[in-house]
C-alpha cells in the first residue's frame, strides 16, 4: 500500500454535503411537540393546535477547520515564500507558491469564467491559509401543515457564535430569523422548502458553533409534523 510521509491538501472543495437533521435532534423550546412514528420510517415532532414550538439544533456534526500552516516537515516540496518555508505561516504575506486568492462559489480556481477579482495577476496574492472546512449554502426544512393555514407561521434562523476567552461571544447571522419564504399552506404530504444562505463561505473562526433555529405555530384548528432540516453544503476535509 502506497503512503506518503508528507500532507495530501486540495483547494477545491466539492459541492454535495447533505446531513440530515432529525426531529429527534432538534430541542423543542416552548410550546408542545410530541416525538412520535407516523409507521416505518416517519419519526417527527407534531406541534399541536394554537402553540409555538421553537425547534433549535446546535450543529456539532459539523466537521469544521480553523486552517493549518505550513511546516517544513510536512510540506518541502511546496517551495520558497517570503519566510523562507513552504506555504502559508504566520509572517506576512506568506501563502501557497501560486498564492492565489481564495475563491468564492461558483467561481473556484481552475473553473472558468474567472472574475478579475481572483485572478492573482490582477487582484494580487492573498496570505494565510486556504479557507476549508465547511461551507453551509442552504437548508431544506421538512414539515406537513395539517390544517387551518390562516393561523400558521414559520421561520427560520442560522446563526454561528464564535467563542473567545473573557469576552463576549460574536454572533453572526448566516440566515437571519425570519419567513424566508417558508410556505404555511395546507398538505397531504410533508412539504420540502429549501431556504438559501445570502452570503456562504467556509466557517473558519476557531471556538465556533453553528444553531440552526425553525419557529412553527400551529393553527387554531391544526397541527404542524416538523420531521426534520437538511444541510446543504460546500466541503474541504483535505
């Protein structure tokens, strides 16, 4: 079997993360909603008539990267930067030997059309790491309105709270609470609605963790069978 003593990387991060976020693994706050089997296979939480359910998850399945330097040890076939070793450190204006910028979706490096903004020739060479982990884009929420939609609401929240010693945690929106066009209407089935990020990009921040936060108030005359969310996301584990 063939092995290498240095480190394999890849830039590119590849499109088709989904992790599935079960009813079971949501927190329900407030409000009433039962866990229960609708037959094989349908586990879901229902919100009963006239309540408000918060179901909140914190996402610690997530296999986040805060970003690696590079070290002789590992990387010498990457030669020469501004430090005098092989690839991103903590001296200024130390990257890769291509130092290029880090790309954003959809247009990463090697995918034409390429905007001048990352072209290294045009926007210049970036320094540090190569941004990897995980890159959240959307969420699919999975749920089943069973009656009077007139009295039904909905929202969604993602947020991601960065940790540091002794001082106040930073709290960043990457879907803001809110509708965000989740439907309310009336199904036989359960309903997917797929609510995009504004802005993705890889979380990075050390200490970091990612609460997704779905709000449903049942009608007056009507439940609501939340089943579970969807993650759909960008990744780099290499």
């Amino acid at each position: 079997m063939s092995q290498t003593q240095g480190r394999w990387t890849a830039k590119t991060p590849f499109p088709d993360l989904q992790l599935f976020i079960g009813a079971d693994q949501f927190k329900a706050l407030g409000g009433a909603a039962a866990l229960a089997l609708d037959g094989v296979g349908l586990l879901e939480a229902t919100v009963t008539a006239g309540s408000t359910t918060n179901f909140v998850a914190s996402l610690a399945q997530l296999l986040l990267r805060s970003g690696v330097y590079a070290s002789s040890q590992y990387d010498q076939e990457q030669y020469g930067t501004a430090a005098s070793v092989p690839g991103p450190s903590l001296v200024a204006n130390t990257n890769d030997p291509l130092a290029e910028p880090n790309p954003s979706a959809p247009y990463y490096q090697g995918f034409p059309p390429t905007p001048g903004a990352d072209m290294t020739t045009l926007a210049g060479a970036t320094s540090g790491p190569q941004p990897k982990g995980i890159q959240i884009d959307s969420v699919d929420v999975i749920y089943q309105v069973l009656a009077d939609d007139t009295a039904v609401a909905a929202t969604i929240g993602l947020t991601k709270t960065t940790f540091s010693n002794l001082a106040v945690p930073v709290v960043t929106n990457l879907i803001a609470l809110a509708n965000n066009g989740l439907p309310v209407i009336v199904g036989a089935e359960p309903q997917i609605k797929n609510v995009s990020v504004p802005t993705p990009g890889m979380i990075v921040a050390a200490d970091t963790e990612v609460i997704l936060n779905i709000n449903l108030t049942g009608g007056t005359a009507g439940t609501i069978k939340f089943f579970g969310a969807v993650i759909k996301a960008h990744y780099n584990l290499a």
